[in-house]
C-alpha cells in the first residue's frame, strides 16, 4: 500500500517548556498558565500521533501494526527489518526550552535491551516514575535549532576543564584532584559528592549573583541561571550543576545541528529546535530535574571521553532540497523550501524509499500523491497542508509538493 495520509501531532507538557511557541507554530489557541515543551510526530507507544485513513482518525502505531508495508520500501524492507525492527523507528519532535532540561544520557541498544529486561524482572511498571528503561531501543538523536540554542554536550577536554576549575577560588581543589584522576574516577567523585561538598564548591558562586553581567558561554551563568530558575534550595545543592564545569557550553545557531550519539551527557539549556531520534523513551538522568535520577547506572552507561562539539551546518537559502548529515542509520532529517512567486522549489517531486513524515514549518502546500492504487479508497490522492500539518507518507509513493505560500517544510526519513 502506498499514499499520503494526514497526521496530528501530540503534545508534552512538561513544566520546562515554554508557553507559545508551539502553540503558536501548530497553530492551536495557548491556555493561561500552560507549558507547552514538546510535539511529537511519531509512533511511539506512549504517545502516537493520530493518522487520518479511511474517513477515521486512528493511532499511527495501530495504523502501522495493520499495515506494515507502509514503513519500508521494497528495495529496503529486508536490510532494514534485520537492523531496525518492523516499528517505525524515528520520532520526530518541536521543542520549546524555556528552563534547562535534565543533565541526562541514552543508553546503546544492547544496554537498553537489559535494562528493559531488568526492570520487567524486577516488576516495575512502565509508568513507574522510578522506571529508567521504558522499551529496548536506543536513543541517538540529533536537534536543528530554531533559533539560537545553548546546550551541553560532552566532556570537555580535560585542559579546558582544569582551567576551567582553577580560575575560580572554590574549585581549585577540585583541579588538584583531576590531576590526578581520569574524567571517569573525577566525575564519580563529584557525582557521589555530600551536601557539605557541594556547598563548598558552589555557595561562593552563588552567593557572587552577577548573572546578568556574565556571557552565556561562561559556567558561572548557567549555574546561577539554573539554581534561580529551578528554585534549588540552596542547603539541597543539585551535583548537576557541576556539569557547566565539566561539560562543552555549545551554541548552536538557528539552522545548524548538533548530534548526540549513545551515552554522551548532554542537557538543552535554552531556546527552540527541531529533535529527530530513534523511536525510544529510554533517559537516564543525572540531575537538575525533579524525575528519577539514578546515577549508578547514568555511571554505567556514560561515555566519559573527551569531546570537540562538531556541528552539522546550516542549508543554504537557495538549496531546495537538503539533508542534514548524520551517521545515525534510524533516520535522516530534510529541509524543503518553496517559494511560488520566483518558482523555488515549485513542483518537487520524489519518490520514497520508506515511510516518511513531512511538517510544514511555514507557508503552505499542496502534497499530491501520483502513486495509482488499486484500490483508491486507500489513499489521499491530495492534502493542503499549512504552517504546523503534517502527513505521513507511505513507503514507495511517488509524491509532488507544490508551494502555495513561501515557506519550508522538514522531512524524516530513514538514510537512504
């Protein structure tokens, strides 16, 4: 089966996101005192987006489990059921970051494969807040910003971080101690560390309250930033907040990316993006949240090398078609431009080799499916989608988008 079928979104509101940002790119009225962090396009289990397909409104993960030759072509359905599964294995998501997320890392597939198995053994539920292995899958995922976007990711080197803690009184002990330890042992010795040692480490930073005079590329900032927007008691310091000394402090510009393999620490700070991933819930946290935290197995799992942030540059305003780089093998991200009054981008066509999910990021489309069906009543032979629609477009469709209003749409895909 083959076609085009439209597809609506679902949305997370966790009390880090923002308050109209998404709300106003979907384009549905925001309610006073409401979050809005995340939109998820996709079909995990948790929360699957609701397909439209023969007059209905179904779970695309259902929609998928009857028709699972929609998600890979034919040239492809054999390399890529043995490698990733018969699930849809993306998920596509719009973040708005208004407070710093979780200091947190995902584990490889064969981790996330014991912990599942772990867990189930042990008898707690998947909608246990204490849960750390919500399926079997892994997590690589890679972000485009929307505008500009402060994260961390990464150790960084173990010079910079010595200088890092040496120009600063309350942590050159600290630096002494790296001296003489691998990032490994150091970052588990301040992970583990008491009240009393945090306090040492911290209160004179905290005390000093010069935020708003300090760059955003300096650790100070994001640690008093942080401390005031989360309301951390002071006498119940968050060990988090030792990972702006230790971790890269990355801006990404609007349209640049950043990819964060399995096990990276990483934490987004601030602003908005887009967030493509394997198709997992699987986080495990290491502080600044109120959720589950569990650093034995954060321990476990991270990766504690050290890390020169590469950034996956910006397409070009004059590419119609372009795809950010990777080397994840569960999917792959596309920008498609259009612009009616100079005929950029008027009349793309493509074909895909599996399924895939088209957002309209701004302006307006017509997307036409020209693959002939046999049976007509199973496909949208014609969607108009505007800024904040979506449809999921089968495996092996021949399809032509045609610009309506000046805009750009993404696509996520698999590799191809």
């Amino acid at each position: 089966m083959t076609g085009i079928y439209k597809l609506t979104g679902t949305l997370q509101q966790y009390a880090w996101g923002g308050e109209n940002y998404i709300p106003n790119l979907i384009q549905f009225p925001a309610q006073a005192k409401q979050t809005y962090a995340e939109w998820w396009l996709g079909a995990h289990n948790s929360s699957p987006s609701q397909i439209e397909f023969n007059g209905t409104s179904m779970p695309l993960n259902q929609f998928l489990n009857e028709h699972p030759n929609v998600v890979y072509g034919e040239k492809s359905a054999v390399k890529n059921r043995q490698v990733l599964g018969d699930e849809l294995p993306y998920l596509l998501k719009i973040l708005d970051v208004k407070q710093p997320l979780s200091i947190q890392l995902h584990p490889t597939k064969a981790q996330a494969e014991i912990g599942f198995a772990k867990e189930n053994a042990q008898g707690i539920a998947l909608t246990d807040p204490k849960r750390t292995y919500k399926d079997r899958n892994h997590k690589p995922e890679m972000m485009i910003a929307l505008s500009d976007f402060w994260l961390l990711h990464g150790f960084k080197t173990k010079a910079k971080i010595l200088d890092s803690l040496r120009s600063r009184h309350s942590l050159q002990a600290l630096a002494t101690q790296l001296e003489t330890q691998d990032l490994r042992q150091f970052y588990t010795a301040v992970m583990q560390a008491n009240q009393a040692q945090l306090a040492e480490w911290l209160l004179p930073i905290l005390a000093q309250q010069n935020a708003d005079k300090l760059p955003l590329n300096d650790p100070d900032y994001w640690v008093q930033y942080s401390q005031q927007a989360m309301n951390i008691p002071l006498d119940k310091l968050d060990a988090g907040l030792m990972c702006f000394y230790l971790f890269n402090i990355v801006e990404v510009k609007q349209g640049e990316g950043i990819f964060q393999d399995a096990g990276i620490p990483h934490a987004y700070l601030r602003g908005q993006n887009i967030e493509l991933m394997a198709c997992s819930d699987n986080v495990i946290r290491g502080g600044l949240t109120p959720k589950h935290v569990d650093i034995a197995e954060l321990l476990k799992v991270i990766d504690c090398r050290e890390v020169v942030p590469e950034l996956i540059p910006v397409a070009t305003e004059n590419q119609t078609e372009f795809t950010y780089h990777t080397p994840a093998k569960d999917f792959a991200l596309a920008t498609i431009r259009y612009n009616p009054q100079n005929n950029l981008a008027n009349n793309i066509q493509g074909k895909t080799q599996n399924g895939s999910i088209l957002l309209v990021m701004q302006g307006e489309i017509a997307l036409k499916s020209k693959t002939a069906q046999k049976d007509t009543a199973l496909s949208t032979a014609e969607l108009t989608l505007k800024q904040g629609q979506s449809a999921f477009i089968c495996a092996d469709t021949e399809y032509e988008i045609t610009g309506m209003q000046t805009g750009y749409a993404v696509l996520a895909k698999l590799p191809e």
